[in-house]
C-alpha cells in the first residue's frame, strides 16, 4: 500500500499532533515517522492522534 504524504495538512491532523511522529533534536519543524523524514505541519492517512492532547 501506497502512503499518500502531504507536506500541509489540516490543523489538528498534522504530524506534529501524531503518536507515530518523533521530533528532531535540531529542528522543531522537522521529524521522522516510522523511519521517514517528514514535516511537523505534513500529514498521511494514517493520523492517529497523540494521546492526552486535545
């Protein structure tokens, strides 16, 4: 299966906001998703919510 990845995603459903997503040391802005470099603002259709987060 494909993942089909955007780079701006909606608020709420960003990167950034995913348990899946690990923030790099360095740069805020950027991070890694299951070993792929991504974006915090970018998105997939595999979005699961970071626990204790509104």
């Amino acid at each position: 299966m494909e993942i089909i990845y955007q780079k701006q995603a909606e608020k709420g459903k960003q990167c950034q906001d995913c348990q899946s997503f690990t923030q790099k040391a360095d740069d805020p802005a950027a991070g890694t998703c299951f070993g792929k470099d991504v974006v915090a603002e970018g998105g997939c259709m595999f979005f699961k919510k970071k626990e204790g987060t509104c």
